[in-house]
C-alpha cells in the first residue's frame, strides 16, 4: 500500500517534470501541484489508453501510456494555469 503510493508520487513528479518541460514559456507552478497534476494526468492517460484498446503484448515497459500521459498532464497544466491567471489577486 505505501509503496503503491510512494510510486504514485514519483511517477506524478517524473510524468508532471516532462509535462512543463514540453510546455512552452515559463510556468508559475509549485511543486506539490506538478505531482498532483502529473499523477492525475498519469493516470487518466493509461486509462484512455486502455480505453482504446492498448495491450502490452511484448512486455516491458508501456511507452504509449506513459506518452498519453505527458500529453494529459500537458492539458492539465495548462487548464490549470488557464483557470488560476483569471482570478483577481489583492
């Protein structure tokens, strides 16, 4: 159980860290955000991709989830600082 989580953690990082490195421009976000958004973005990407029918029939490492993943954490980063830039700070 606490590895489960501590892997959910690192992968949130690993998948979150890539995610702004692909992104354009600079990102104003925290780190305990990057994890929470990778991880989120982590996994709805491998159940998308297994909605559409990928199976890792060789083994080994899934690259495609991992791929979809970046992608959908891209997408929830920047909806995430879509919606954070429109609030009115004091």
């Amino acid at each position: 159980m606490i590895g489960t989580i501590i892997s959910a953690i690192i992968v949130g990082l690993i998948i979150g860290a890539l995610a702004r490195l692909v992104m354009p421009g600079k990102q104003d976000i925290g780190i305990i955000m990057t994890i929470i958004l990778g991880a989120v973005g982590s996994l709805l990407g491998s159940w998308l991709t297994y909605q559409f029918g990928y199976h890792n029939s060789n083994g080994g490492w899934e690259i495609i989830p991992f791929i979809v993943g970046i992608v959908v954490a891209v997408l929830l980063i920047a909806g995430y600082l879509a919606l954070r830039g429109r609030t009115v700070r004091s």
